[in-house]
C-alpha cells in the first residue's frame, strides 16, 4: 500500500477586504465610483429635486446657484435634476449593451472557436457586421420605426457583438489544445459538457474584462447618437441631449454643456477603471505577483 | 535498492491492445488557396501488442511519433491508416459517437501536471469525472469512489475539495493517476508522466504506478524519452526513430543486446550518475534530428548512422523478427545474424 | 587574497530573499563556495532549492520589483560584485562573466539573424569595429563546430534546430573570452543524442579555453560525467560539497544518498530478466521557504534525523580531501549501507 504524502503544499489563505482593496486600487476605486453612479440612477426620483421635464421659461439660462444647482436650461429645466436622470439612460444603455452582446458573443465566440466548420462562417458575418457604424445603423433603424430606448440599445449592440466574440474564441482557441481538455475528452466528457464546464469558466475573466470596456464605448456612442438626434427622444433626459440641447447657447451658458460632459467621462472613467483593474488582477501570469 | 516486487512476465494471452501498421501523417497546407503541399509523416507504419499486465515502453527522442502514437492510439487524433483493436474491438474506423463507450477501457496520463488539470475544478471533481460521464456512479457514491481513490494513490480523502494549484507537481500526477484509474481501464497510456517531476518524487509516482499494475493487471503504453525510466518500469521496449520502430525486444535484450545502431546510439549517449562513465564512453552520434516533414529516404538513420552502407539509403528496412522475440529494422542485422558489433563502414 | 590562491569567484554566505504574496522566500539561505580557475563546478539539486537563483544573483540579474540579495559577499577576481554599480554589472556581463540558459529558443533574438547577436556583443565589450566582430561570430560558431559557419552567420533562431541555438548561446557567451561561464541547466530542454553532443563541447572548450564553468542541474548523470567538484543543494542550503569522483563513490549526506537511491539506472546489471525492483523514494516533499527552518531544512525527510537535527541547523564540515557535509549524523550515515 502506498504510503500516504505530506500534507498540500498551500495553506488556504483568509479572504480581506481591506487587503484587497489595498492590493487593487484601481478596481476598487472604479468600483465604487460606479456604484455611486448607479445609486444616483436608481434613486434619481429622490435626489432630483425637481421634474426634469417640467419647462418653465421664465427661468430660463439660470447659472448654478443654490435654487438650481446646475443652473437652467432655455427652456427652464433644472440641469441638476436632467442630469442626475440622465445617468440612468447612460447606465442602462451601457449595461444592457454590455450584457446582451456578452450574451450572444459568449455563445457564438464558444461555437466558432470549438466547431471549425461553424468558424468559418461566422467569423466572415462578423467581419461584415463591424463595419457597420452603430450611428448609421441607428440612423436607419430609426427611420424604419421611431426613436427609442430599445432601438439604440439594438443598434449599439450589432456592431459590438463581433468584438466579444472574437476575444472569446482567442480564449477557446487557445484553450482546446490544453493537455486537461485532452484529458477531459480521454475520460468520456461528451461535446456539451466540454463546452460548459471545462471551456467556458476559462472565457469568463476576459470575458468580463471585455464587456466593461463595451459598457464604456456603449455610454459614448449613445451620448453620439442623442447628439446627433439619432438616440433616446429628446424628451427623455440623456446627457448626450442635454449636450446637444445646450449646444446653442454654449457661449453663455456653459454649464448646460459641462455638467453632463463631465458626468459622462466620469462614468466612463469608472467603467474603464474597473475594467483595466480586472484585467491585470486576472492575468494569471500577474495575478500572484505582489 | 530494496524490495523486489513479482517477477515474470505475465502468461500469454490474447493481447489487450494491438496496434497493426499505423500511419499518422499530417498535412501542410501552403500557398495561396493553403492547399496540401506536403505532410508530416509523424507515425508511418507501426506494429506492436500489449497483453494484460504487462507494459509496452515507446521511447525516441522529439519528432519520432511517441506522442503521437499515444493520442491516436486513445482516438484523440484520428490514425491516417492502420488498425487498433482494443480489447478485440476494432475501433479504428469509429467516429467520437461509436468510440465513446470505448474510452472506457482506455485511459491516459500526460506529462505536464500542471497544464493537465482544469485550474478552475475542485480535484475531487476532476477524478470523479469519469465516473460520472459514463454512469458508472452518481453524487454521494461518487463522492465515496473518488475518496478511495485518492487514498490508493496516496493523497487524503479531504483534499477532494482542494483546487489544482494548491497540490504540488508529483501529487498532481497523482490525481491524474486516480482519475485514470476510476473507471477500472484496460490499458492506461501514460505519456511522460515522469518527465516534468523531480527526481526524488519519480521515484514515488513509478513505483505507485508499478504496484497498480500488479494489482490491477494494467496494461500500460509508456512513453517517454529517459531510457533510465524506461529500463525500470518496462517489461518490453520499443525504440522509436522518425516515425518508425527501429527495435523491439525485451527490456533485459535491448541493454544487454542491441541490435540498432541507434539504439546503440541512446544508450552510448544516455548519462548516468557515475564519473567513471566518462571515459568508457563510446561514440557519440552527430547530427540533428531530421524533421518529420523531411524524412531522410530509404533508412531514416543513415543520415547519422556509423555503419551505413550504399543500400540503406535506398531501402526502407522493414521490422523483422532476427532473434525470438527480438525485432530490428536494419539492413546489416538479417535474421540469424551475429549480435556483435558492427564495423564501421567505409 | 583570492586571486593569488587561483579562486576566480568567491561566495560567502549568499542570502537571496523574494517578496511573494506568501510571505519571504528565503530561495538562498546561506551559501558559500569557490570556484577556481579553469574548474568545472557542478550546482546540483531539485526544483527549488535555490540554484538558479545563486547564479542569477552572482550576476545580479534578480529582479528589484521581487527579490534581492540579502546579505552575504560575492568576489569575482577580488572585485565585491554585490555592491558594484549596475554600469559596471552591464560590462561585466557577457563580457568577464557569461551566462547560458535552458531554453535557447526564448534566449534568442527571433527577429535578430545569429551572427548579429553574436557580433553585437562583441562590439559592445571589445569595441571593435563591426567587420571585425563578424569575423569573431564566424570564429565562434565554427569553435562550436557548427557546419557551414559563414552561411549560419544569416539565419534566424527559427531556422536552426534547438541543439544548433545551444551552439549559438554558447557561441555567444564565449565570444568575449569571459573567465566564468555559468550554464543554467543547457542540456534539459534537449534529446539525448544532442545532450550528449553539447556535453562533450562544453568539455573540449574548457580544454580550449580555460574558462572556468559553473554547471546547474538537477541531473546526476551530467554532473558525473562533466563536472570535477559538486555542490549539492537543498531548500537554499549547500548540504554536500565534494570532487566529484568521491560524491559519487560514497555520498555523505543522507539528502545525496537519496537522490542517488531514487534514480532509475541504467548502468546496473543487478536486476535479474524481468524483475521491477522498487525504487529508494524520499518520502514527503520540500518544505516551504516562507518560514525560517530553525534545525536541518532536511530533518523532517530524513531516516537518520535526531531530535538535534530538528532544532539545530549542522555547519558544514570539512572530513577531509575537500569533501564537506552539513549533517550531525555524518557517521551513521557513513556506517549504513549506501
């Protein structure tokens, strides 16, 4: 009978939060600022302090001051309160883009990398849908119905979807050929299991990493096409409107144009902090470096 | 050293794995529209048995076919031509659907512990796997199997939980060994298993995989490139040069009687811990390995061969039994032939 | 005053520590050794056990972010390295004191055709025009016995086979005349054939040469056969040092009898038709350098080991004709049958 060895080489090490704060800084600061700005999207109806559509023009071109915090618009609308909305069209945008096409793009970037016959032609339709612009394709989306939250999110998401999935077959692909999905296969693990448990758990940490930058890129393109009149009815607060809005009366009354900006590259930055934190945390070559 | 476990070699029978004239070849695509412009012959032609209990070595150094030998052998490649019959079914020809149920009477090891476990499964799970894959057991009766596995080859039952990366190297390719096991194999390919651990833990997992062999009558398919491993844990060894094999004998004939010039050549150039080595050496062979995709014609040898004559580079020699049990593939060892040297030609 | 007694580098009580999210890893604890002119000097041991890092550290080349050189003294020629300037270290290096790694293939320029790395590096110590140090590349690969050596000069790594681009570090660690060349493990990642090959070089190119060689393995067979003294490691200590005729012939340490016991071997005709003798195994693994090892770092594997040994570290002792041991049952072992 063999002898039984020594004990495990590691001992388990205690999970800290304040360690692992201190040891991701970039992810926890881009963590909380964008929490934040999810809890200002969700409580917007309590912290805006006003209707964000309610017009009033006797007020209008107010700067900020302590009635109207970010000042007024020309049509007398509380910047603040517009503002503070507008992250929720931002935020939600930028997560449902990021989630749907990490959802498509997970399922064709598993199929193309695993099954060379389904690659092939795939990977060529997605070569085509990136060259679609998302503001073109809203554009003409628009045009075919009518402007709405729903249709910006489908026109943002065509174009990204192809972008996931090619980062997601990097990762099948270069999984497929490891000696454990040899093994795998050898010990009776049939196509469906394989995909599943052994591949797919490997795609999640380039996967997220991914989507986050997509969520940020989603936010400005959004921001694009309220710009340009191709995004969210004008009604609905969204800071690329109130960007576009405010654009004429740039000169004196800056903070229509500021204030939005600022919480727009704000948000992104979050994203993207998040984002660039994740990526050097879950690179195994540097993930247990100190 | 110590102990001498049970001898002979196992009775005669119907062999449980044999292999009859298998071809690997694969193909370079090139060019413009990547058409086939040449093929790598990686295995081309090989023949050989594995009864019950008894193993097989294949050794060679980097590009004769070893490796390949074994993936396809365990159908994860698919042969170019050739038979299989495992366990006397022929499944060859059988695609992944049909060759399925086979699998399990054929198990593998690889050699690279660390890249042969998924990271991101608890190692109970992962040696559970098959089990579970072929129905042989579910959830809490699992969980009892793979407890006893581990204990067989010697890791704690509560490890199951523990995560690859917290084992180290020899007590992965221990796990690799009780996954291999779980499902009761006829034939275990083992594709150096040895090669990436350190001395003093080889020592460990060898002698595990000795003691497995005897008590569960395994046959294994052994692989590797360490004629030392080799000469330890083989019954029979095959020598392997480009695709080819040059000699196959028992473990006993091969170091006291090869035949093979390059045979000949590894074990003149195999080191071994004893300086006054240094001066017995013989002739070191020069040359590099010619690449698979370029095979020298006619012997694949004769490149770097002292004894070649005009005929080798014309005549491919087939494998040819010279002496009981003892097959050579060389022009100047006819059958019958003296076992002496061979001299140098001119 | 080491150059007059003929040691070309002298290391004294080498620590080298690395900062890893487990704590301090002491991967050198301790080490000291001479090297002498024109000697063949073989660090032997097994993953870990800080032989690597030894030959890293002699040229300085461990990385500030994650380790350095705690304490201890490292003489090249009489010159203090630990404290040299790291311009002086960039013209020591490859120039006094070369170093050849394990995998040829990652060592080499791919982009880079061989006679360039080759004359680069010798322009930059010798300072000779560039004509001239192709000439020296060509001269360096035919001492290598590469064929052909003027065509070579224009291929890329990718081009030649990995027993040729061991050849090429070679060639390119010798192409300034360094005094000490230090080979961290050069034959592992080869065939056996071509092992045996570069093996054989490296021997007729210390005759040629004069150059002293520091030889890093964990392959017993290579240290018989092509090193004259041996330093045996273990967990970042030197347990054995001795000329290597007399390690072999009777090993001293109980942590060297293992090693020797667990090596499948090729040269003993003990073992009848068929029979499958169990190997010697050491039981229990390598301990972890994160925690200081108060007595003998290989007490816990040991079958000779005392209560002594757990809590006291041995000092290395000289028994005679240069053969030191850090053990403190020296003398049972060396009644027990090896």
């Amino acid at each position: 009978m063999t002898a039984i060895t020594d004990d495990l080489v590691l001992p388990p090490r205690r999970f800290s939060l304040a360690t692992a704060i201190r040891r991701n800084p970039t992810i926890a600061f881009g963590a909380v600022l964008l929490a934040a700005l999810i809890i200002v999207g969700i409580f917007a109806p309590y912290i805006a302090y006003s209707d964000p559509f309610k017009i009033a023009p006797v007020n209008r071109l107010r700067p900020p001051s302590e009635r109207w915090w970010f000042g007024t618009d020309q049509f007398g609308r509380d910047v603040f309160s517009r503002t503070v909305y507008g992250a929720r069209v931002s935020l939600i945008v930028g997560l449902s883009v990021a989630l749907f096409s990490s959802a498509v793009g997970l399922g064709l970037g598993l199929l193309c990398g695993y099954f060379r016959k389904v690659d092939g032609i795939v990977m060529r339709v997605m070569d085509g849908l990136m060259a679609i612009p998302s503001i073109l394709l809203a554009i003409a989306l628009i045009t075919l119905t009518r402007p709405s939250l729903g249709i910006v999110i489908l026109a943002i998401v065509i174009p990204e979807v192809p972008r996931i999935v090619r980062v997601v077959r990097a990762v099948v692909l270069s999984i497929r050929s490891q000696p454990y999905i040899e093994s795998a296969i050898a010990g009776g693990t049939k196509n469906t299991k394989l995909l599943l448990r052994h591949v797919l758990p490997n795609t999640l940490a380039p996967l997220i990493v991914q989507s986050t930058y997509v969520c940020a890129s989603a936010m400005l393109i959004e921001a694009g096409l309220s710009f340009l009149g191709a995004g969210v009815p004008p009604e609905v607060p969204s800071w690329g409107n109130i960007i576009a809005q405010g654009r004429t009366f740039f000169q004196i009354a800056p903070w229509t144009i500021l204030i939005p900006g600022v919480f727009l590259a704000i948000t992104v930055l979050a994203v993207n902090l998040l984002g660039d934190g994740l990526r050097d945390r879950l690179d195994p070559r540097l993930a247990r470096r100190l | 050293m110590s102990e001498q476990s049970t001898t002979e070699r196992p009775v005669p029978e119907a062999p449980v794995l044999q292999v009859d004239g298998l071809v690997k070849h694969f193909p370079i695509h090139g060019g413009l529209l990547q058409r086939q412009t040449g093929a790598v012959k990686a295995v081309d032609g090989v023949s050989f048995s594995i009864a019950r209990g008894e193993t097989l070595g294949l050794v060679g150094e980097s590009g004769c076919g070893k490796s390949t030998i074994g993936k396809t052998v365990l159908k994860l490649i698919e042969p170019t031509a050739g038979r299989i019959v495992l366990a006397g079914q022929d499944i060859s020809a059988l695609k992944p659907g049909a060759m399925w149920p086979h699998r399990r009477r054929i198990q593998t090891i690889f050699q690279d512990p660390y890249s042969s476990m998924n990271p991101r499964l608890p190692a109970g799970t992962i040696v559970g796997e098959p089990l579970e894959n072929f129905g042989l057991s579910r959830g809490r009766e699992t969980d009892d199997r793979v407890a006893k596995l581990f204990e067989r080859v010697g890791l704690r039952p509560d490890a199951m939980r523990k995560y690859a990366h917290e084992f180290s190297g020899g007590q992965r390719q221990r796990l690799g060994i009780a996954k291999a096991l779980s499902v009761n194999p006829d034939v275990i390919v083992a594709d150096e298993p040895v090669s990436a651990l350190d001395v003093s833990v080889q020592a460990q997992v060898l002698n595990l995989l000795i003691d497995l062999q005897e008590e569960f009558r395994l046959a294994y398919l052994f692989i590797s490139h360490d004629l030392a491993v080799m000469r330890h844990i083989s019954h029979r060894i095959a020598v392997m040069y480009l695709g080819r094999i040059v000699e196959l004998t028992t473990k006993r004939t091969l170091f006291t009687q090869p035949l093979h010039p390059y045979t000949e050549a590894l074990l003149s150039a195999a080191t071994a811990p004893d300086p006054r080595r240094r001066q017995k050496r013989k002739h070191i062979v020069q040359g590099d390995v010619p690449s698979p995709a370029n095979p020298p014609p006619g012997c694949h040898f004769h490149t770097r061969c002292p004894y070649a004559i005009a005929d080798c580079k014309v005549i491919a020699p087939p494998l040819i039994e010279v002496a009981e049990g003892h097959h050579v593939a060389c022009l100047r060892r006819p059958v019958g032939g003296d076992p002496g040297p061979l001299s140098v030609s001119s | 005053m080491s150059v007059a007694s003929g040691n070309i580098l002298e290391v004294r009580d080498l620590q080298t520590q690395f900062n890893t999210l487990d704590g301090v890893v002491r991967a050198v604890d301790g080490v000291s050794f001479d090297l002498a002119r024109g000697e063949t000097l073989g660090i032997v041991g097994e993953s870990g056990c800080g032989k690597s890092v030894t030959a890293l550290s002699i040229l300085r080349l461990i990385p500030p972010e994650t380790g350095r050189i705690a304490a201890g003294s490292i003489k090249f020629e009489g010159e203090e390295l630990t404290t040299l300037g790291e311009e002086a270290m960039k013209r020591l290096r490859g120039h006094r004191i070369s170093m050849i790694f394990q995998e040829p293939m990652t060592s080499l320029n791919p982009v880079l055709t061989v006679g360039t790395q080759i004359a680069e590096n010798v322009v930059r110590h010798m300072g000779v025009p560039w004509r001239a140090a192709r000439e020296r590349a060509c001269e360096m690969l035919d001492l290598v016995r590469i064929a052909d050596a003027r065509r070579r000069l224009d291929e890329y790594p990718h081009q030649l086979s990995g027993g040729m681009r061991q050849r090429v570090m070679i060639a390119m660690a010798l192409s300034c005349d360094p005094q000490v060349l230090i080979a961290d493990e050069p034959t592992t990642a080869l065939d056996v054939t071509i092992q045996a090959q570069i093996l054989q070089l490296m021997l007729e190119l210390k005759e040629k040469t004069g150059t002293a060689i520091v030889l890093i393995t964990h392959d017993l067979g290579v240290v018989a056969e092509t090193t004259e003294r041996v330093v045996v490691m273990y967990a970042g200590r030197k347990v054995e040092e001795a000329p290597v005729e007399a390690l072999f012939a009777e090993p001293l340490h109980p942590y060297t009898r293992g090693l020797m016991r667990a090596i499948p071997r090729l040269d003993i005709e003990a073992d009848a038709a068929g029979t499958r003798p169990r190997l010697q195994e050491i039981p229990g693994l390598v301990p972890r350098l994160t925690q200081p090892i108060p007595g003998c770092a290989f007490a816990p594997r040991c079958g000779f080991a005392t209560e002594r040994c757990a809590v006291e570290s041995p000092p290395l002792v000289d028994v005679g004709a240069g053969h030191t041991v850090a053990c403190w049952e020296v003398d049972r072992v060396r009644a027990s049958a090896i």
